[in-house]
C-alpha cells in the first residue's frame, strides 16, 4: 500500500526537533502504510515500553497536534493537521482528515438509520410492501427460496432506507438482490431511479452477469413476472463502479457529486463493499441524500480482505452492528458443503485441530512443499489448465470462444504478495519463460497468454467496449495476428489495451469477487508481516471445487493465527 501522505507527514516534521514527536508521526505513517486509519496509542507504548503520561505530554507540545475528544462535533474539528482523539481509555493519533471522514460517515448513516417507510397501515407503500412481504414469506415456505436468511434480509430492508447484508461465498447475497430488486418494484413500480455499483469494474460488471444469468433461473422457480425487470436491469447506465456512480472528474480528487449536489437516485446497492477504503466511502455516503433515498444497500463478506486503502469500514460497521436492525447475515451456504467450506469455516475461528485433520485426509484441499519448481511443473504438465488454454488459443476460431473462457476461468494461481521469490512477478516469468520453450515461441504476444489490466480505460466511449482494473484476458492468433480476448466476446489488438501485466498468477487481492473451479495458494516462508488468516480465507474462498496451498504447514498456521484487524475510531463512534 502505498500511502500518499508520507512527503506531507515528512513535510510537517521539517523543524521539529522532539524526537518523541519525530517517532510517533513516523509510526503514524507507517500504521497507515498498514491499512489502519489511525495510530493506536496504547498500543504504541506498550510496544516500545514507554511511559503514556510522557508521551502524551510531547505529543501535545508539538504546534501542528492538538488533543480532542472523540464526541467533539464534526463543526468543531480544529483545522489542526494531526488530531490526538481521546477514546474513553485510550487515544488515537489520526490525520485530520481521516477522523473527519469516519465522523462524517457515523453522522450520515445514523441520519439514514433515523429514517424508515411509512408505518400507516391505510397508506399504499405500505400495503404494496404487505403484498411483497406476504408473497416472498409464501415463496419460502412453499418453496424453501428465498431461505430463511434471505427472505429476513429481504423484509428488513424493505422498511429500511440503510441495510448491510453480509454472508460468505454462496450464501446468496445476489439472490438476495434480485427478490429485492423483484420487490422494489412492485413498490414503486417501473421508473424508479436504481444504481447498483462495486468499487472495481470487474465486480461490477460481474454482479450484472450473475444477475442476468439467474433472473430466468429464478423467475421459473418462483413464478414471479420479472419482464418489467429485465427491463430495468438492462438499463446499461444502472451499473458502475462507485467512482462511475460519483462522475469522475478528469485529473481531479473530487466528484461531480458531493455533500453540495447529491446523488438523484432511489435506490442504492453496493456489492463487494469490504473493498471500499475511508475515503472512498466517506465521499459515497456524503453524496447520499438522507431525505430522498428510499434505500441504500450494501452487500459483501466482512471476513474477507479489507480495501487496499486505509479503512477499516465495512468490517466495523459489521462488527458493531450484531444487535442492530440494519446488519443482516446470511449464513446458509449453497456453494460448498464439503471439506473447502469446513476449512473455511475452522480459518474463521481458528479451529486448529479441524485445519490439521482436514490437510491430512481431504482430497478437496491439498498442501505442498512452497517450492517454485513444483509450482512451476504441476502448472505446466501435459493435463494442466494453462497448456489446455494454449492449445485451444492455438486453435482457437469463434466457436471455440466458450472453451477458450471455460478454461481461463477454471483455475488461476493466488499470491500473497507481487513481488519476491514466489510472488506473481516471478512465477509469471517462470511460467511464461517455460510456454514459450514447450511451444518455441519467440514473440511478446503468443496464443494462451493471460494478462490482468491494471486501470480503467475510460477513453472508449462505448461502455460495452470499456476494460477495467481487473478484467482478464487471453491472446488468440487471427491472421497470424495477435488478438486479446475478455468476457462478453470483446477483442482487442495490443496497442488498444491500457496498463495491463501477466496473469498466470495473481494477487489475492486482485481475485476478490472471482470464483474457480480450481485454485492453487502460493504462501512464501518469508513475509510474516503480511501473513495473516484474512488472506488465506479469501484465497481458499475462490474455489469450489480443489485447492492447493503450496506452504509449510507451520507457515500456513501461523498465518491463521494471526488477525488482520486494523485500527479505527469507527467502533467508538458507532457505539455512542
């Protein structure tokens, strides 16, 4: 993580000449280099074995620090450049900015949870939303879908203009979706104004497919009429990315849509959004009208990796939340049943014993030695997913592009980390080197090479046509040309394509959202600071059928052990 405010920190130390003050703005940045929003102060001291009365005392010598209480109004913030915030016992050392977003998004989701729908029993809402509620409890109870965990999501965000709605890989977040979208618009019928948004293009786009898939699927199931619906959802401007949904503008930090011009939308669902970082969602929830949204939903998995910003948001307001109406979570898993959902469950709650059993005698879930050679010859064998892709690349005509996609879903490589001996940068160089020597190619572009982008192009126009940060693709001769392939059959010469890099292997970050059939787990000896169980839950969660975890075991339990929380001010300020 790279953190943009370390020249400015370095900046503010110019002149200062307390070495106290000089160790704990240092530690500051490097808190935020972590993730954290803030630095925790106790925590602080006692790792350096110091005394808190004197630290407290330097830190609030320093001209540019001044010490507050974490109740003081958002209107009262002084504009200081770091603020030291009394929490009840303890302190937190922030960037001004930073405890101002985290106020700032307490104030606005207090104000949306302030808010319901109309309880009058003689108003039509309310009798549109009895039908709806009626119906669904119909529908689950004839029919066992939506579950039981869905239809209690469901009703609850109906009467709720803010609503979370979290659960695990298969627990029927997107199912949860659609009944609501079913729902929302017998409420409000066809000109409802909806936004369904993610913080990356990839999961955007992917919530839209798994939508699209599934809306018949469900329709057949269920009986209901969603021809209304479709309609609405095909609506290629009702999906984005936040930043989409905000209006980017051009070489600018700020959006078109801010606290002074807000959001005109009805309705707002957020996927994915253990992603989101602080300032990200601080600048959301600020464009959001509290008195003309009907509802504000968002969707995701708290124990999956946080934002690759600072922030530790959606998992707090999770956390803190468990006796609220507005949290609801799903628990009935349809994905898996077998050993990958049990490995997934004993990471959560560190059920050592159940993790060492489940690696000695699962066919579902292997462990091997954190060797690149292996790594290199179980991915490259004659069977392999990745020769299959070069052979069907190498073949490849436009009846063949379902295979072609079919394969290039079916399994991928999990990093913990891009750089090192076992990172994505050299096992996509190994990997490559030995394609081109079993094929003897010796050109940049060959058939089955995989590439990742790692931007948004936002000069194509057409949205159909667009590539995101995310999106993955394979290259195919035509005409003895190279042609790269992405999903929904868009092809691109070389020279159209943004930012892109290998992707034989990648980053466990960059695979959230992504589901495979098959999934192979690199977890390198020697980068403890980053080893942690959050990682190895997202990774395991990809797959739905084999994994294998290329790690000693000792490593890979170590890493379970270890808890990335991060440190914010959020579970203060949600409690009061």
């Amino acid at each position: 993580m790279k953190n943009l405010y370390t020249p400015y920190l370095h900046y503010l130390l110019n002149g200062e000449t307390n070495p106290t003050i000089e160790f704990v703005v240092a530690s500051l940045n490097e808190s935020m280099n972590n993730g954290n929003s803030c630095l925790d102060i106790n925590n602080f001291v006692n790792e350096n074995n110091l005394n808190m009365n004197e630290v407290i005392y330097n830190i609030c010598q320093s001209s540019f620090v001044v010490k507050v209480n974490f109740s003081i109004e958002i209107e009262e913030i002084p504009n200081i450049p770091i603020l030291l915030v009394e929490f009840k016992d303890n302190y937190l050392l922030y960037i001004n900015r930073y405890f101002y977003y985290e106020k700032h998004i307490v104030r606005n989701i207090n104000l949306l949870n302030c808010k319901t729908q109309p309880i009058n029993t003689t108003d039509l809402l309310f009798q549109k939303i009895s039908f709806v509620k009626q119906t669904l409890s119909s529908l689950s109870t004839n029919k066992s879908f939506p579950n039981h965990d869905q239809l209690d999501s469901i009703i609850s965000s109906l009467s709720r203009k803010f609503s979370i709605i979290t659960g695990g890989p298969g627990t029927g977040k997107t199912t949860s979706v659609f009944f609501l979208l079913w729902s929302f618009q017998q409420m409000y019928g066809d000109n409802i104004s909806l936004n369904i948004c993610a913080p990356t293009g990839k999961a955007s786009k992917r919530i839209k497919e798994s939508l699209l898939f599934n809306i018949n699927s469900f329709a057949n199931i269920t009986g209901l009429e969603v021809n209304n619906l479709l309609q609405i959802i095909n609506k290629t401007d009702i999906f984005g990315t936040i930043h989409k949904t905000l209006g980017v503008i051009l070489n600018n930090i700020y959006f078109r849509h801010n606290a002074s011009k807000k959001l005109a939308i009805d309705i707002l669902f957020i996927d994915e959004s253990s992603m989101i970082g602080l300032p990200v969602f601080y600048k959301l929830i600020d464009a959001i009208d509290s008195e003309t949204i009907k509802h504000i939903i968002f969707l995701g998995d708290s124990n999956q990796l946080s934002s690759v910003e600072e922030g530790y948001v959606f998992s707090s307001l999770v956390n803190n939340a468990k006796n609220s109406d507005y949290l609801n979570e799903l628990k009935i898993s349809n994905r898996n049943k077998g050993d990958i959902a049990k490995f997934s469950n004993a990471i959560l709650y560190n059920k050592i014993a159940d993790i060492k059993s489940i690696l000695t005698n699962s066919s579902e879930i292997q462990i091997l030695p954190p060797s690149l050679y292996q790594i290199i010859n179980n991915s490259l064998d004659k069977n392999s997913n990745f020769i299959k892709l070069v052979e069907c690349a190498n073949n490849f005509d436009q009846s063949s592009y379902e295979q072609l996609f079919s394969l290039l879903t079916d399994s991928t490589i999990l990093c913990m980390t891009n750089v090192g001996y076992l990172g994505t940068k050299s096992l996509n160089y190994q990997i490559e080197a030995r394609i081109k020597n079993i094929y003897k190619f010796n050109t940049l572009w060959y058939p089955g090479r995989i590439i990742i982008i790692l931007e948004n192009d936002s000069s194509e126009k057409n949205l159909s046509q667009r590539l995101y940060n995310g999106d993955i693709g394979v290259c195919v001769m035509r005409n003895k040309k190279p042609s790269i392939y992405f999903d929904e059959g868009r092809s691109f010469i070389p020279e159209r394509l943004p930012k892109y890099d290998l992707a034989f292997a990648i980053s466990i970050h960059k695979s959230q959202g992504s589901e495979y059939d098959n999934v192979s787990i690199v977890i390198p000896n020697n980068y403890n600071k980053i080893l942690r169980k959050e990682l190895v839950y997202t990774a395991i969660t990809r797959t739905k059928k084999l994994v294998k975890i290329y790690s000693n075991p000792d490593t890979l339990i170590k890493a379970i052990n270890i808890d990335g929380k991060r440190i914010s001010g959020l579970q203060y300020l949600l409690e009061n």
